[in-house]
C-alpha cells in the first residue's frame, strides 16, 4: 500500500493553506507604565509618532502608583478591556540591568492578558536600537510554524506602516533537523540523504507557498505593503538577531500563547528576552 | 490499462498449451482429479489470502512448485529441447509455460503508469475536477465516480482505486467532511469493476475472454459502453441515496466549501512543464498504440508487451539516473503472481483438468442462449466474487474455445456473460477484485470499521442490480 500513501501524499502536499487578510480592529490601546505623569506624556507622544498605523486609536493610561501588585495590574487591564496593552521590559523590577526575563510583571501580563501586549525596550536601559521607536516601516513577523497562522500575519500587517516592508520569516530548528536526521541515519531502510533533501526541501515549502499566498492577498489589498518572504533552516535566535540588524528591524511580532502549556510559548520567551533592542508585539 | 490487459496472451500462451494436451496420452482420472484439487486448493488460498497474510505471488508460487514436481512424477510434463525459430533449444520446462508477452505488458505498462505518475499529470487531473466540483459532495461524487471510471479504463483498476481512493480521504479531511468517506471510498471501489469493462484492455478477464472470441477493440468498446454509461449513472445514484451523500443547501455552505477545495494547487505536482505535456502526449500515445498494436505493421509482431516496454523505457528516459528507483516500485508480486500462474495453468492442462471442467461446463451451456448465457454469467460472477478472476477468465475462455458453437463466433452472449460475469462478480465481496481489496485497505487506513459481513452487506445492493442489469443487457441486446 506504499503506492495509497504515495498518492495521499502528493494530495496533502497540493492541499495548501490559503490566507485571508482580516486587519484586527485597535480602538483602544492601554498604556501600562511605572513612570510618572511627564515621563509618561513624553512616552505618549512619543508613541503616538511611533505608532500612526493606530492613529484614531483612544489612548488609556496606567501610571506609577496605580498598581502595587500582578493581581492588580491584571485587574486594572481587565477593567480597562483594552485591543492592545502598551508597556516595556521590566516594568516595575530592577531586573533590568540582569538580562534574563521580561520581569515578573511582564511574564504574567503576556501570558493572562486577552490582547496582544506590545513590550517596548526599557526607557532607562538605553539598549534601543537607533531606529527604534521611531516608525513601523519594517516589521516582521517570526515564527517556527507560519503556515496557516492568519492572525500572525494580520497583525502584523495591520502594524506595518503604508508603503512599508512586512517580512514574514519563518526559521526552521537545525537543530532539532540534525538531531532528526541523525535519528533516521541509524535505520537501515530509510535514506538518509534522500531524507535529509526531501524533508527540508518540504519544510521550506510549505512557509514559502503560505507567503505566497499571504503576498498575493495583501498585493491585492489597499493597505500597500511590500511582503518579503524570510524562509531558512538556522540556529534561531542567531538567524533572527542578524535579520534584525540585516534589515534594520522596527517591531518582532510574534505569537506567546501555547495552548499546551502555562508558560509562554517555547520560541517566543527566550526571543522576547534576548531581543532587546526594539519593539516586540507579543500576539 | 495494462496491468491487465495482459492476460490476453495468457489465452494464446493456454490455448497453445490445451492443443498440446490434446495431444497427449491418455491421462487417468485419478491423476486428473488429484490435480484439480490441487487446483481448488489454490483457488481457496487466494480467497484466503488475507488469513494467510501471504502475498498472491507466494501462494500461487508454492502451487506451482507442487505441480510441477507432481506433474514430473506423473510424467504429464513435456521435457525436451524447445523449437525457438527452428533451433531447438534446451529450456526448463517451466519457461516456455509462462507467457512472456504478458509480463513485458505488465512490466513495461507498471512502468509507464508509475514515471507518468511522476510528471503529476494523474494528480493534476484529479485536483481539477476536486475544484471543478467546488467542494459540493454530491457534485464530488460524481467527479470521483467518472474519474474511477475513466481511470480503470485507461489505466487500471488498481491504479485508479488507489489514485482516486487517496484524493478523496485528503480532499472530504479538508471540507471536514470525513464521515463520508466510506461511502465515497466504498462507490468507488464497486466503480473501478464497471469502468473495468469499457474497452478490451481495462481489464485482465476482457482480454483473455475478448481476444479468445476475437472481439475488436472497437466492437468491444460498443457493446460494453452503453451498459457502463447506464451502470455508472444508477451506481452513484445509489450511492448518494444509500449513503446519504447529498449537495450543498445554502450559499454559505458552498460558500465555505468552494473556499476549502480552492486551497488545492493542481500545478503542486508539475515539477516541469514541459514533462507534464510529454507526459500527456505520451499517454494518449499509448493509448492510441496498445488500442491499434494488432494492425499496426511490425507492431502486431513484436505484439503489445514490446510497446509497453517501449513506452516504460521512453518515459525513462527522464529519470536514466534514477531509474533504479522506479525498478524498486515494481509490483514484483503482481508479475510472480502471473508467471506462477502461467506455470499451475500449464500443469493443469497436462492432466486434463481443464477439459474435465469444460465437460461439466456443457450441461450449463446446453441450456441454451438465453438461460445458458444467464446462468454462465451469474455463476462466473458468483466464482469471481470469491477468488481471483483471472484463473477462472481462463479457464472458461478455454472452455469456450473448444465449444463448436461458440468458438469462432464474437457475437455469442457466451463470451460477454463470462466478461460481464467475471468482472462485476468483484464487487460482490471485498476479496472479490484487487481494486475493492485496495479500497477496503484505504478504508482500514483511515480507522474506518469495515469487516467482511458489512462490505458484503453495504455493496449487496449495488452489485446486485449490476449483475440483474448485466444479464437484462446481455440477453436483450448483446448476440
């Protein structure tokens, strides 16, 4: 029955996943901040220029002593019912000057809140990059798993300023890949370069006719979005670090919820934490 | 189309092989009735070949061993050199038993169909007609039933099940739609044995029977299509009312659906353009070629099984550095399972078990036109269901050969009883027909229930009215 599986095979492979463009409404964007009122209106109007593709967006503010706790941080942001919560690394902790977390606040935000959670560089570390918060001309969106993931996407256009560059990147784990085919290297009735060509070259695949299919929509949209695809095999977090810099990076979106776990999505935190030097729309 | 068609020069290689036992002595009635249980014991562990878990081409191997050894203790077997082009040569007796025509077809055809394959023309049809059906069940049934149809025609059945079988448990996981599955697999199963009998090369049973009776191409194509046209139809009828397979009511059901099949790339598969015409080209080539290797000057001597391994080795061609690959994807079984047959078949004749069987036959066929042809093509059907249909094609072409008043006359009910009757009898069980056997095995893939009492149970009453609509056509307009 090799010839049934064969055939199933081909099948699946045609069978592609087909994206539609759905732009998430912003109305209204809660600022989460430990700073004080002129700081804080420094921050917005700095924002505000940041951020034009959520102009017509009501801004709502959290500032210095309005929270003393997680709980009531979570309480305050379900009060508020926001589209998207505004904040930066470490808010409310020291834990800064150690770069290894997002800070305790930030490490429950991401993962209870309902909305997306823009984290922004932290206002005193100065680890910013020179073009960072200052426009969303380039974004890009970076996942292991893009296929399929229309709200990835959407998002990420949505933030993507008119006349932008949106990369749709997806980097799949050498590692695991080697540690897979070294596997199939130990069984006899398995080819193991055929293995290692077919499986990578179908890996790839799917990412790129997804992006393809992400560009031709998007093309065809009024939103006027230049849509480059980033499709590899690396070590992660170096590849996307030098994508950063290659391309001068505005804002990473990337998705944090894991469905099958508490903690925050296995690519995710340990980008979110390393990557520090500009803004980060955790989905 | 191919796989199949084969068989044709098993008629010739056993005809050849009958008028040599004619010839023989004497052979006593107790050596004749050893062999036939001989014969009945293989026919039974075909039928049992899934509880021996034991491959066609194993059990028909061991029977033929046994009989050749019987047949050398009972000096039934003709050793001596062989007269090749008037040099004798010294060959095993076993060798000029096969028919060597039939396996080049086999092999050569196996070929084609498998490096055509990959020029993703098959998939490419399949998915055309996936979206052309815009995800509608109804409107998929039917394109997956014409397609079974066209497919066991031009291809064979085996392919077309797996082939069509395949796309619809992707493309009904993708409309979310999976609880359907079994009837479609189930239809298309009982299907691939009516497209079966189009033309003379869609199946094994047509071209033993066809080529015995001397049916053309062309004949044969006009006699069988009518009743493949109106079988195809009730089936899916059928099918879509006893399976509760119906369209889509609302615009957003269609909506929806549409969407869905409009996922699928057809073109995913061409990896060049310009195979995929070849691929094309060739195909239609082959067709045309097989359908007219009997008057084709040079052709009609090098005979079918030189053109399918022509058109397997131009195919080739495009992968000559890989061709290794496609050796490996061979159906070795299928083609031990011929060559081993071949072999029982030629011992069988040796100790006369096939004239025995023929004896019997003439009670039935005295009968007459009308309820003679009846009960033939009822009880090939009722023998089909159970073992393979080829042996028994055989056989009864055989049988027929030898009647006064059939041989020599294309247009006796005789002939398309057996080829109705062999044919359609596939669809009575699930071990009936390779095809079917193909389609129960995709169904248990998909952890689908579907033990032999059900298979029987829900294909009864399809292949009921096919068998009463084959003998109705047969007696009224067929003779």
């Amino acid at each position: 029955m090799s010839k049934v599986d064969q055939f199933e095979s081909a099948f699946r492979s045609a069978s592609k996943a087909v994206y539609h463009l759905d732009p998430p409404e912003v109305r209204r964007v809660l600022l989460v901040t430990d700073l004080d009122s002129p700081e804080m209106q420094q921050l917005v109007d700095q924002l505000r220029q940041f951020l034009l593709v959520l102009d017509g967006a009501e801004w709502q503010r959290i500032g210095r002593g309005e929270f003393e706790n997680v709980a009531e941080l979570l309480e305050l942001v379900e009060r508020h019912k926001p589209d998207l919560v505004v904040t930066y690394r470490h808010l409310g902790s020291d834990a800064w000057k150690w770069p290894f977390s997002l800070g305790e606040y930030l490490d429950v935000l991401t993962q209870a809140s309902g909305c997306p959670v823009l984290v922004l560089p932290h206002p005193t570390e100065g680890g910013a990059m020179d073009h960072a918060l200052t426009d969303t001309n380039v974004v890009m969106a970076i996942t292991d798993h893009l296929t399929g993931d229309d709200q990835l996407v959407n998002w990420s256009a949505r933030f993507t300023a008119r006349d932008g560059v949106l990369y749709l990147s997806h980097v799949e784990n050498q590692n695991q890949f080697e540690r897979l085919i070294e596997t199939i290297g130990k069984i006899p009735s398995i080819d193991t370069d055929d293995a290692r060509d077919t499986i990578l070259a179908q890996l790839l695949k799917e990412p790129t006719d997804y992006i393809q299919s992400c560009k031709l929509v998007l093309d065809g949209s009024d939103l006027s979005l230049d849509v480059r695809a980033v499709v590899m095999i690396g070590r992660r977090l170096k590849e996307y670090k030098k994508l950063i810099e290659e391309h001068a990076v505005d804002m990473l979106v990337m998705n944090t919820k894991d469905e099958y776990q508490s903690a925050m999505h296995g690519l995710a935190y340990p980008l979110a934490v390393e990557i520090r030097s500009i803004p980060l729309l955790l989905l | 189309m191919t796989l199949q068609m084969t068989s044709m020069s098993l008629i010739s290689a056993t005809s050849a092989l009958q008028d040599a036992a004619h010839q023989s002595p004497e052979v006593p009635l107790g050596v004749t009735l050893f062999f036939t249980g001989i014969l009945v014991a293989m026919i039974l562990c075909l039928a049992l070949e899934e509880k021996l878990h034991a491959k066609k081409s194993v059990i028909v191997g061991a029977f033929a061993m046994v009989s050749l050894l019987c047949g050398a203790a009972c000096h039934l077997l003709p050793f001596g050199p062989v007269e090749v082009g008037g040099h004798q040569i010294d060959l095993p007796v076993y060798i000029p038993a096969v028919d060597w025509n039939v396996i080049a077809i086999i092999l050569g055809s196996s070929l084609f169909v498998d490096v055509t394959a990959k020029s993703g023309l098959f998939t490419w049809v399949a998915i055309k007609l996936t979206k052309a059906s815009r995800g509608d069940p109804f409107k998929l049934l039917v394109s997956y039933g014409l397609m079974t149809v066209v497919f066991s025609a031009v291809l064979n059945n085996v392919t077309a099940m797996i082939i069509v079988g395949s796309l619809t448990a992707v493309s009904l996981e993708k409309l979310g739609r999976r609880e359907k599955l079994l009837g479609f697999l189930l239809i298309e199963g009982l299907l691939t044995n009516v497209g079966g009998l189009l033309t003379l090369i869609s199946s094994v049973p047509n071209i033993i029977v066809g080529t015995k009776a001397g049916i053309s191409f062309i004949d044969f194509f006009l006699v069988a299509g009518p009743y493949v046209a109106v079988a195809t139809v009730i089936t899916l009828l059928m099918g879509a009312k006893l399976m509760g397979i119906q369209g889509l009511r609302t615009a957003e059901e269609r909506a929806e659906a549409r969407e869905l099949v409009a996922g699928f790339d057809e073109n995913d598969g061409v990896e060049s353009p310009v195979f995929f015409w070849f691929g094309a080209c060739m195909l239609v080539a082959f067709i045309g070629v097989i359908a007219s290797a009997s008057v084709l000057p040079w052709i009609s001597d090098l005979k079918m099984g030189y053109v399918a391994l022509s058109f397997g080795l131009i195919m080739l061609l495009r992968f000559k550095a890989v061709a290794d690959k496609f050796y490996q994807a061979i159906d070795w079984d299928l083609l031990a399972f011929f060559a081993c047959l071949f072999v029982v078949i030629n011992v069988m004749e040796h100790a006369q078990v096939l004239h025995m069987i023929g004896q019997g036959l003439e009670g039935i066929i005295g009968l007459g036109d009308v309820l003679g042809a009846g009960s033939i093509l009822v009880t090939s059907a009722a023998a089909s269901s159970v073992t393979d249909n080829i042996p028994l094609a055989a056989m009864l072409a055989q049988i027929l050969g030898e009647n006064a008043m059939i041989a020599g006359d294309p247009d006796s009910r005789f002939w398309w009883s057996v080829i109705f009757g062999a044919n359609l009898g596939g669809n009575l069980t699930p071990i009936g027909s390779a095809s079917t056997l193909v389609a129960v095995t995709i169904i248990h893939k998909h952890g689908l229930p579907m033990p032999f009492v059900r298979f029987v149970r829900l294909a009864l009453p399809y292949a009921l009215v096919q068998l009463v609509l084959a003998t109705a056509y047969v007696l009224i307009f067929v003779g």
